[in-house]
C-alpha cells in the first residue's frame, strides 16, 4: 500500500469511530471530544490527499488549512 492511502484508510477510521461516538454517546463531554476526533480524521484526509505524485512536493493549501484548523 501506498502511503497516501494508509493516510487516508486512517482518516476514514477516524471519521467513523467519532460518528459512531457522536450518536451512541448519552455524554455531552463525550461527544466533543468524538468531534474532535472526527475532526483529526478530516485534517488527516486534506493532509493525504494533498500529495500530488512521489517526485512533486505537496499541495501547500490543504497543509495550510489544517494549520489554521488546529
């Protein structure tokens, strides 16, 4: 497997165990923090997805806006 779709596998992962967390938990307090591991799975994607090709440098822009988003 390449390393972008390790990357994005992960995101994914990430993605679904915050929404599980967000609609199974009764917990306020537990909810924010499934949103906030959903929103790791959602930086962790811009991240994977911002490679272009092995010998080209990444996209700078989704790098930016998880920079922004942390």
């Amino acid at each position: 497997m390449e390393t972008y779709q390790i990357y994005s596998l992960t995101s994914a992962v990430l993605f679904v165990i915050g929404i599980g967390g967000v609609f199974v938990s009764r917990h306020f307090i537990k909810k924010i923090i499934a949103t906030i591991i959903m929103g790791g799975g959602v930086f962790l994607a811009f991240v994977s997805f911002a490679q272009r090709d092995a010998l080209t440098f990444a996209d700078p822009v989704p790098h930016a806006l998880v920079i922004t988003g942390i």
